[in-house]
C-alpha cells in the first residue's frame, strides 16, 4: 500500500473500532523469556462441527478448526478433570496465525510453571471470507456467537474431561476475539463464569464518515466473493462488518448491505451496526453480568482502542460491577503473549471453580 491507502485504511478501520494493523505485524509479537523446568503440554488439532453455521449464505464450512492445549498430567491422570478456557482470535488471522501472536505452547508451559493453576486451553478458528465473523449471529456468516457459546463448549465438554458448568469456564478473546469475549460474554453469562478482554475492538456504534468517494466506489464496485477477497485490508474489514451487522439475503453475491448508498450515510443500516456494539446493548444484560465471579479488562497505552475500553470499564463501574481495567505500556499487539502468560492464565487460576479435581 502506498502512504495515502495506509492512511485510508487506518480511518477506515478507526471507523468500525478495529485497529488499523495489517495482518502480518499481527503475528510479530514479543515471547516472554523460556520458563525453566516448565512441563511440556499436549497441543491437539482437531475439527468441530458447527450446527449453528451450517446453510450460511457466505458458504463458510461448518467444519472448524479449533486447538486444544491440554495440561500436563492430563493423560497419566485419567481421573482428573478440568476448567476450560476458551481464546478467541482477532481480526484477520486464523487459529493458527492466534496460537503464533501469543505463541502457544510456550506461554501456556510458562505460566503452569509460574503457579497457574492448569486448565485446558480451546483455541477455535473464525476466520472467514471478509477475514472475521465478528463472532456475531447472520445468516450470511453464520451464527458464530452460538458456534462458541454452545456447539463448541458441547463438544469440549462431551470429549475431554472438563468440569462441565460455568463456574468452571473462561472467556478471553483478543481485538475482535475481545469483541467477541464482550459480546458472548454479555449474552452468555449462563455459560462462562469469568471472562477476560484484550484491547477489545469495535465497543461503540460508528459512522462511515470516514469512508471517502474512492472508497465507496471500491465497496460498491464489487460483484464476486473473489473480488472482495482482492480488496485492500481496511475495506475487507467494512465487508466483515457489514456481513455480521447488516446481513441481506436479498443481495447477492456478498448478501450485506453496506453503509453508504449513493454517497450518502445509510442510517437504517447504521442502526443494525449500533445494535451491535456493546457500549450500546450492555445495560440491557447488568443482570448477566452480575453473575460473573470475575471480569476483566486490559489494553496497551499506545492502543486506540483504549479509549472505548476505557468506557466500558467506567459503564461497569457505573453499575457497581466488579472489574479489574488494566492500562499497560504498549500498542494493540506488542505485549498480547506476555498478557497472556503472566495475567490472563492467572486471572483464570485464581477465579474459575478448579471443584475437587484430583
């Protein structure tokens, strides 16, 4: 990209709360130092069918793939079960691109080491035509939302040993995995017990103001799924966006209806968008919320996003729902592995139901 399209994409990501980073410095994050002596764990591959993204109109496979990490000790000690943890990707980037940006196994190994209590660790794959569900519930991409809270956790459950209740699992999810954390975690407080979001994007509703006339004439240029895929990385995440938020079966090939029509601001559409962002919905879920044994909130000081984070750690406050927000030095990727290691694992170790696991 040259100067002028980075810039057209970063307001263009700005514009929906997602933060303007291609997706290869994703993955070039920082590894905490090797913990010695730290145990090996068993990473699992494995696929999951999804009843809930079965028939979508995007043709996404209902077939994912989702990463285990089990914990040391899991097969010697075949009694033993387990809290779950379940780690939702950003935007962008699949599973395995996720278990890189964080690298797995090794922070998983280090915080075990470090006095982490273990768990086991499901690392499911989002990615999708426009690069991200959103982790939203659409018939264009599928409902996702329930892919994770339901279908994936029943899968879990039913072939690992878990402690299979909501006291017992975690919710975490990074950028639009931080999204997705919010999301179900708002909606779904009958599933997880403790949830945990990371420079959580895409809080507030948005305006496409930012989206100038070249832009527009891209989006609106495009007739095929193989000319959306060519588009610049900003405008792929306006297609995400809008095939999560304002899906129409109506409208082929991409079944979305976009924000802007004839240069103009398309308020209906702008309405399902806002319906969408939590700093919107959460007062509708208090109660929900209030079930949690643990919330948690962290973002890198150099972050955009930080300022939506911010609004939703005061809206907890507001309410008088315990949150622990978490402003560190750093931008939206370059501390996500050590947050992981030395802060997420253990928020989990101290608040999830660990039962009478032997």
């Amino acid at each position: 990209m040259g100067r002028l399209n980075r810039a057209a994409a970063a307001l263009l990501l700005a514009s929906i709360g997602l933060a303007p980073f291609p997706a290869a410095a994703q993955v070039q994050t920082s590894v905490p130092a090797i913990v010695p002596d730290a145990r090996p764990v068993t990473v699992e591959r494995i696929k999951v069918h999804a009843a809930a993204i079965e028939g979508n109109l995007e043709g996404e496979s209902a077939d994912r793939d989702v990463i285990v990490v089990l914990p040391p000790g899991y097969a010697a000690n075949p009694h033993k079960r387990y809290p779950v943890v379940y780690a939702l990707h950003g935007y962008s980037i699949g599973v395995e691109q996720w278990i890189r940006e964080i690298h797995v196994p090794q922070v998983v190994e280090g915080a075990f080491a470090l006095g982490a209590k273990p768990v086991i660790l499901v690392l499911p794959d989002s990615k999708t035509l426009h690069n991200g569900s959103m982790y939203s519930s659409s018939p264009t991409t599928g409902d996702f939302e329930r892919f994770i809270a339901h279908d994936l956790v029943a899968y879990i459950d039913g072939h690992y040993r878990t402690l299979a209740k909501r006291e017992s699992r975690g919710l975490v999810g990074h950028s639009m995995g931080g999204y997705g954390a919010t999301r179900i975690g708002m909606r779904h407080a009958d599933v997880f017990g403790a949830v945990y979001m990371m420079s959580p994007c895409c809080l507030s509703a948005r305006d496409s103001g930012m989206l100038d006339a070249a832009a527009i004439a891209q989006l609106k240029g495009v007739t095929s799924r193989d000319a959306a895929t060519a588009l610049p990385w900003g405008l792929r995440a306006t297609l995400a966006a809008a095939a999560a938020w304002s899906p129409n079966p109506k409208a082929p090939p991409l079944y979305l209806d976009l924000p802007i029509g004839d240069e103009k601001q398309r308020a209906d559409v702008l309405a399902k968008w806002a319906a969408n962002a939590p700093l919107a919905f959460i007062d509708q879920y208090i109660d929900d919320l209030r079930r949690y044994r643990a919330i948690a909130i962290d973002v890198g000081d150099k972050d955009s996003l930080r300022f939506d984070a911010q609004k939703l750690h005061e809206q907890l406050d507001r309410y008088g729902i315990a949150n622990r927000f978490t402003l560190y030095a750093g931008d939206h990727t370059s501390a996500v592995a050590d947050r992981f290691q030395n802060h997420v694992l253990p928020f989990f170790s101290t608040h999830l139901d660990f039962g009478t696991a032997r």
